[in-house]
C-alpha cells in the first residue's frame, strides 16, 4: 500500500476554527513529540535515580523498592478516577456522533478492527514499555548490580529498536497483519515468561542467561509490532480521519503505559517481580488473541 493519502478533511476543520494558527505545524509537531515524551521519561526517571537514592540512605535493594511504591501508589489511586472518566467519555461519544464533522468519530473507531489494534497498542505498552520500569530493580535485586551495569545489560531490551522494525515492515507485506501481530505479541509472551524463568533460578549464571534473553525477546517483539500498529491504524481508517488516527495511536500508548506502570504495581505489590512478568506475559497472550480475531488477513 503505497498510494498517498488525500489531506484529511478534519485539517479544514481545523483551519476553520477562530484564532487556531495554522501557520507554523511544524512547532505545532515539535511540541507534540516533546509532550509525549515526557510520559516515558516520567515513568522511568524513578528507576534511574534509585542507584543514587541507595547510596545516600545506605538502601538495600528491597528498601529501594519502597521508593518506587511511593510513585506507583499515587498514580494508582488517581487511575482510579478512570470510573469517573468513563461517564464523560461516553458523553463525549454520543455528543460526537451528532456533529457533523466529530472530533473523533466513535463509529470509525468502533469498528473490530481498529478495536483490535487498540488493544494491540495497549498490550505492548504493557508487556514492554511498563516491563522496562521494573526491569532495572529486578536485576538490582538478582544481581546487586549499580547503575551503570544495569543500564548497560538494559540495552539487551532497548538495543532491537533500533535494528528490527525494518524487518517487521517487510513481514507485514509477506504474512499480513494478522499474522504478523499474532507472532510479534507472541515473542513478547516468551520474552516475559523468560524473565519469569530467570527469577525462579539459584545459578547466577543461568538468571543472568535466561534475564538477557527475555530481555532481547521482549524487545524484537515490541520492535516487531510497534512501528507497523501506528501505519495499521492510518490505514484502517478513512483517508479523510487519518488526524483522529494519529491521535488515538498517542492515547492507546500512553494510556496503556500508564495503566501498565498502576496495574504491575498492584499485582506484584511492588517487590512480587515474577508475579509482574507473569502479568506481561498473559497481557501478550491477549495480545495475540486479539490479533487472530479482530485484524483482518492481508495488510
């Protein structure tokens, strides 16, 4: 699929509304990309300073893990306000379905589909992205390591992002969709029961092995899937909704990474780190099920 997109019609909405500036969209996307980020980086920020909280209050690796609960509880008590959201949401719904151009077309994003890949971008936001959260602590704790050996063995999840998505584009045109997703969410599954695996060895040398390889499953997974969910979502919908693609692919990540960080918090209770793979890893499964079901054959 290689034809271009006809401009979206919500761009004339847009440029129809007064006082938007409709002059400078490249800032409009700098400033997007940048707000986006942060969600990640907020996410992470705790974990990476946990090497130096230790060292200032003499902290062993499970008094650490105190320091991450004090995070993750707030974050999870405010989710729960989600119930409330839930009511305007759907207000929000049926207030859109009688504009003439909605914001965001609750009956394009209905669809099995794009229900589908929405739950695809939830899932990999679980199973990688809050994955990597705990990931720097469960080392600490297997290991004793510091923090420049942790981040270093990190790369073993971070380091296929940056050399497998161009592969998963090819397979997309080989398999399909469906197929495609069903075995990338798949390889996430290994990769967590791995890092499940690794927590429940006395060898170090066999937790360390079974630790890197689930750590490079989970990222050639997430790798595989990433990339091609946001093209898969824009080609789904109408040429004339590819805005409100867009902007649903940042909603279903960042809600899926933060619901993930709050959900493993809860289940693991903070130091449970095979109770939080074990999560991950029926997420993925999800995942694939999701893929088998709702996605469609061919690309």
């Amino acid at each position: 699929m290689t034809a271009t997109l006809p401009a979206p019609c919500d761009r004339a909405s847009a440029t129809a509304v007064p006082g938007v500036d409709t002059l400078h969209p490249q800032g409009t996307l700098v400033a997007t990309i940048l707000a986006s980020s942060l969600a990640f980086i907020d996410g992470s920020v705790v974990t990476v300073a946990l090497p130096a909280i230790g060292r200032s209050y003499a902290a062993t690796a499970s008094e650490l893990q105190w320091t991450i609960n004090a995070y993750l509880l707030p974050l999870s008590a405010l989710l729960l306000i989600g119930g409330a959201a839930l009511l305007l949401l759907a207000g929000f719904a049926l207030q859109q379905r009688r504009r003439a151009v909605p914001l965001l077309d609750p009956i394009v994003f209905g669809t099995q589909a794009m229900i589908g890949v929405g739950l695809l971008l939830i899932a990999v936001s679980v199973s990688y992205w809050a994955i990597l959260v705990y990931l720097p602590p469960a080392m600490q704790s297997a290991f004793g390591w510091h923090a420049n050996r942790t981040g270093l063995a990190m790369l073993a999840a971070t380091a296929p992002m940056l050399v497998v998505p161009p592969i998963g584009g090819h397979l997309v045109m080989r398999i399909g969709w469906r197929w495609h997703f069903a075995h990338s969410l798949a390889i996430l599954a290994v990769g967590n029961l791995l890092l499940l695996a690794s927590l429940r060895r006395t060898d170090t040398a066999e937790t360390l092995g079974l630790m890197l390889a689930g750590m490079a499953a989970i990222g050639s997974g997430a790798a595989l899937a990433h990339p091609q969910l946001s093209g898969a979502l824009l080609a789904l919908a109408p040429p004339d909704r590819s805005g409100m693609a867009s902007a649903m692919t940042i909603v279903a990540r960042q809600g899926g990474f933060a619901l993930g960080i709050a959900a493993l918090a809860v289940v693991g209770r903070g130091q449970a780190f095979e109770a939080i793979f074990a999560t991950a890893a029926s997420t993925a499964v999800l995942g694939v099920l999701a893929a088998i079901f709702l996605l469609p054959a061919d690309r």
